[in-house]
C-alpha cells in the first residue's frame, strides 16, 4: 500500500511506494531533500516527523540516536512510512543550501559518443553520494593543482553513476589524459558539485542553446524537468559544426515524440560535403534569431563555447530578452597549472 508524504513548510505532496525510502520517493517526485551518502551514515537527510510513523530502516545507531528518535527524528533516506506523514524539512532551492564535497571516484565506463566525444561515467564511493542541482558541473583535480570542470549529464535522480560528456581538444591537457590513457577502474578526485546554471521556477517559456557538449548540463536539466512533469513549452537549439559532431540526437528526438511541449531544433554550422542534411544550418543562436521576432516573454538557458555564449547573451537582448532572464554556463578553458 502506498503512502501519501507531505512536506513543511512547503506543502509538497508525493506518494511512496511500498519498498521505497521517503527520500527515494521524494526525489522521484522531483522534490529536493537534503541528502549526502543515501546510507544512513552522515546525517544530511535527517528531519523531523510531525505526524504519523516510520519503519527507521537502515539508520546507523551513530547517526540516528535513541534520543533523535524520541524526538521525532528520522533519516529519510533509510525511513520507510507506516503511515501517511507530515514531515518538516528544508527543501533544496537553491545552490547554497548544498555542499561542496571533494571526493574520490572510480571510472566505471568509458564509451565515445562520436568521433571527438566521450562519455566517461563515474562510481563515487558507496558511503557517498552527489546531491547536485540539474545543470550543475564539477571539478576534475589534476596534477599540479590544475582543475578541469565538466557537466554532470544525468539527472539527480538518476545518481548511481555521474555521467559527463567531454569533447576532445587536441594537444589540451586533460584530453589527451581522457582519449588516450583514461581506463576503466581508474581513481580521480572531484570536487563539486559547482555552477549555477539550473532551471528556474517560472511560467515563461524556456528557449535551450546548446554547443556541442554544451548539450551534458541540459540533458540533465530536461530529463529532471520531464521527470518532475513540468508543463511549460521548451525548445532545444542543439548546434554542432558537422552533422558528425552532433552525438545522441536520439535521445531529444524521443522526447520531442513523448512530450507535447518539447520540440527539438537541430543545427549543423556546415555539414561536411559526404553528409546529407535537409535541416537547419549555421549557427546554432541565430536560428533562435530566425525563429523569435521578440524574445521578451521567454528565459533561455545558453551552454558551450564562450563566443557562442556570449554572442547568444548580446543578440537576445537586443530582440528583447531581460538580461536576468538569462542563464547560461560558458565553457571557458582553464589551462595551467593554479598558482
Ligand atoms: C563550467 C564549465 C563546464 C564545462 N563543462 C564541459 C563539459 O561538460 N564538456 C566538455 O567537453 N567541456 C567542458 N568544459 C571545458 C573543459 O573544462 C576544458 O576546458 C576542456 O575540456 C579543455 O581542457 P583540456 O585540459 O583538454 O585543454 P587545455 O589544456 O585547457 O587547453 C589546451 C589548448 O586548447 C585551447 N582550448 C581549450 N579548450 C578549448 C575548446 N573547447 N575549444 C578550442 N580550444 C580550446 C586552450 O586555449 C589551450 O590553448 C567546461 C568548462 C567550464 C568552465
Ligand atoms: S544519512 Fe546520509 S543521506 Fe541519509
């Protein structure tokens, strides 16, 4: 029999299944609790039962006390309701409200996306996990104390495996590290998760821009989003130089198929001349231009190399865009070593 959880102060409603944890439920249901190692070992997701009963499950006698649980305590990534609850937690709304961890991971799989993209999956260890917002990014530690930022792909909810997406730059450090040495089974170190590119709450219309790679942080913005059931109209603008460059497309084609208010927008810059290609070319901001006369009631979320970026910021302003309705994660290069 399933459950009916409401959250305070927010009055946020979700069911839980039998055999799922509150916090399993919750984050299925697009909700943001608190969480860190989802094993009843650190404590993040510990919160209070103001009305009905659990089963406490696994919580760890250090973590969860005998006098936590006189006081209406649990860890609601191991508790399980006996009943339908009202619960108090500080739902997660914004970046400051998670921590910035630096952690160990192990590099699960590897697996080109095409030609020049890999897709490098990673397993943190299992006392731990990443809570992070969709959209967010993180950072590889290298040597010398150089960092390398790259988007996480998947969603929150999916977080067994962290998956990034990153496009070969020849001669660049860590690249030549990633395509030609990188192996499964390999331990890195991340620190994260970072970045403030997340889907706001809002009714607008959202208008997504995505370079190459720059396809990773929204990939996990629209799968959360579609997972939460949001409602408003989205369009993704995906550009890529070649039709060769563009990896997945099937993925935003399916959605464009399952979901009445996604559309999916393709552009190659110039297929090369063995390429046949009936959509639309150049580049990848001025086919929004093409297609938005007035900007002025949409958000857009712009992610990739910085001049695209930048030239998305200056050419949607002047058709009308508010400045603050402007987000965006420039792929700005980080070579040498920090000082
Ligand atoms: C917030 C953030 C998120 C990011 N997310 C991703 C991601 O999800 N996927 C991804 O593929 N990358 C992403 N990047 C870029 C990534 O962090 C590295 O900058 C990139 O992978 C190159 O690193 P490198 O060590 O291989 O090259 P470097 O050793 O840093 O660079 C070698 C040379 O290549 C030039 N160069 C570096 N990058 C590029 C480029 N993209 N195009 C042309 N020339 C370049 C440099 O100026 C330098 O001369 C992100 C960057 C930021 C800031
Ligand atoms: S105790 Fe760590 S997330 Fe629940």
């Amino acid at each position: 029999m399933s459950y009916q959880v409401t959250l305070q102060p927010s009055g946020h409603q979700f069911n839980v299944e039998p055999g799922q944890t509150i916090l399993e439920a919750a984050l299925m249901a697009g909700f943001a609790l608190p969480y860190g190692c989802r094993n009843g070992a650190c404590g993040a997701c510990k919160g209070k039962i103001l009305a009905g009963r659990v089963d406490y499950g696994a919580a760890q006698e250090g973590t969860l006390t005998a006098e936590d649980r006189k006081q209406g305590l649990a860890l609601f990534c191991c508790a399980m309701p006996e009943s339908d609850l009202t619960l108090e937690v500080r739902e997660v709304s914004a970046v400051k409200d998670i921590p910035v961890k630096t952690l160990p991971c192990r590099v699960e799989r590897l697996e080109k996306l095409c030609h020049d993209v890999m897709g490098i999956w990673l397993k943190l260890p299992s006392s731990e996990r990443l809570q992070f917002l969709p959209g967010q990014y993180i950072d590889f530690l290298l040597k010398d104390g150089r960092r390398r930022s790259l988007s996480l792909a998947n969603a929150p909810e999916e977080d067994q495996l962290l998956e990034l997406h990153m496009r070969y730059v020849p001669g660049g450090f860590f690249s030549e590290h990633v395509f030609h040495n990188m192996k499964v089974k390999d331990i890195m170190r991340i620190n994260g998760p970072l970045g403030s590119f997340f889907l706001r709450e809002s009714d607008k219309p959202a208008i997504f821009v995505a370079g190459g790679t720059g396809f990773a942080p929204i990939k996990s913005i629209l799968t959360h989003a579609f997972h939460q059931g949001v409602k408003r109209q989205m369009v993704l603008y995906w550009g890529a130089r070649a039709l060769r460059d563009l990896y997945m497309p099937e993925l935003p084609a399916r959605w464009q198929q399952e979901h009445d208010n996604f559309t999916f927008i393709p552009v190659i810059q110039s297929p090369l001349p063995e390429e046949t290609w009936h959509g639309r070319t150049g580049h990848v901001h001025e086919a929004v231009l093409a297609d938005f006369s007035d900007l002025s009631g949409y958000q857009v979320y712009a992610c990739g190399a910085p001049a695209m970026v930048a030239a998305a910021r200056r050419d949607f302003v002047a058709r009308g865009l508010p400045e603050a309705e402007f987000f965006s994660d420039s792929f700005d290069f980080q070579s040498g070593p920090a000082t």
